[in-house]
C-alpha cells in the first residue's frame, strides 16, 4: 500500500468555452467593455490551450488583486493594425 502525502489532486479539465463564458462573466464585472472582454478572454483562453498556463486562463485570478486599479484594454482603440495575433502597430501618443 503506497503512503499518502496527505495531498490531494487539485487537477480538473474544463471545455474552453465553459471556461470563455465564466472568465468574460469576470472581466465584464471588473468593468470592461463586451468586446474588451471577450478579446481577452480569447486570447487567455488560446494560451490555455497552446499550453502557456502561465499566460493562459490563470490570469483572471489577478482581478480580485487590483481592486478599482483594473484596466481592461485601455488602449484598444488606438490600434492601426493588426499585424498577427501576438502584436500591433500603434500610433505616436
């Protein structure tokens, strides 16, 4: 009989767009736009399941964190271009 560690599997799988549908519910309560949300939602989820965890769908938990100091896509319409999905081309400021 193996020995317990006393640690239990934390490990679950979720279908992305369970997942998608949750996290823009998150985004849109700390007060982003439908569009702001659902583009980074998308893009959380993407990373998710290219396996970048790190950048993926574990970032909604930074909301709670920062309170009133959430900014969501700020920036968004300042976008001339999109040259892929990893970057942009932006105006002078």
């Amino acid at each position: 009989m193996a020995a317990s560690t006393g640690i239990r599997e934390m490990s679950q799988t979720f279908r992305a767009n369970s997942v998608s549908q949750a996290a823009v519910s998150l985004f849109a309560a700390a007060g982003a736009a439908g569009y702001q949300a659902l583009a980074t939602v998308e893009s959380l989820v993407t990373s998710s399941l290219m396996g970048h965890d790190s950048h993926g769908v574990i970032r909604t938990t930074y909301i709670r964190s920062l309170g009133s100091a959430i900014s969501i896509n700020r920036y968004s319409n300042r976008i001339r271009q999109s040259t892929c999905p990893a970057s942009a081309v932006l105006p002078p400021v």
